[in-house]
C-alpha cells in the first residue's frame, strides 16, 4: 500500500530495481558487435525478463535474513513487472517499418 509510509521504501527501491534493470539490459544489448544486420534492440528487450536470479537472491536472502521486507518485496516486484513488461516492448521492436508507420497513422 503506497499510503502506508513504511511501505513508500521499497516502492522507491523496486522503482530503481525496474529503471536500472532495463536500462542495463538494453544497453547491453545495443553494445552487441561483430556482426552486420542485427537487431541489437530486440537483444537488449529480449534480455528484460530474465529475472530468476532476483528470485533466487530474494529467496536466501529472505531465508537467511540478509534482505528487509521491503527489499524482498522491492525485487520480487522488479522480477514480475519486467516480466510483464517485455512482451508488449518486443512487439514493438520486431514491428515491421510498414507496420509502424500504419500505427502511427491510425492514431
């Protein structure tokens, strides 16, 4: 509950958790080189949803009491709204360019 102020710690946390996940994911994958032709995006989203290893951390770190409540919470909430979030931003990266263009236009 965002109302609640001790609540309000691990949204900024899990807010960070989100922005540097992605951000990290898609800049790597915009470094990819070596080869001509590749869509160095789709590499960067593809990589959005991979979150397991959050889980695992969460998981001993939880279990050994290493994490606060609101880091856990902060984590796990970094791991499934990268995973919601990478499907629909795939979508738009494999979008064909007359694909986008009629988008764009129907708006």
């Amino acid at each position: 509950n965002p109302a609640v102020p001790s609540n309000r710690e691990g949204l900024i946390l899990a807010t960070f958790l989100i922005v540097v996940a992605i951000l990290g994911k898609v800049i790597t994958g915009l470094t990819v080189f070596g080869q001509s032709g590749i869509n160095r995006l789709a590499i960067g989203v593809g990589m959005i949803p991979r979150g397991e290893v959050g889980l695992v951390f969460a998981g001993v770190g939880s279990a050994s009491g290493a994490l606060s409540e609101a880091t856990e919470a902060a984590i796990i909430m970094m791991v499934i709204l990268t995973t919601f979030i990478a499907p629909p931003l795939l979508r738009l990266v494999f979008q064909e360019p007359s694909e986008q263009v009629e988008t764009a236009g129907e708006s």
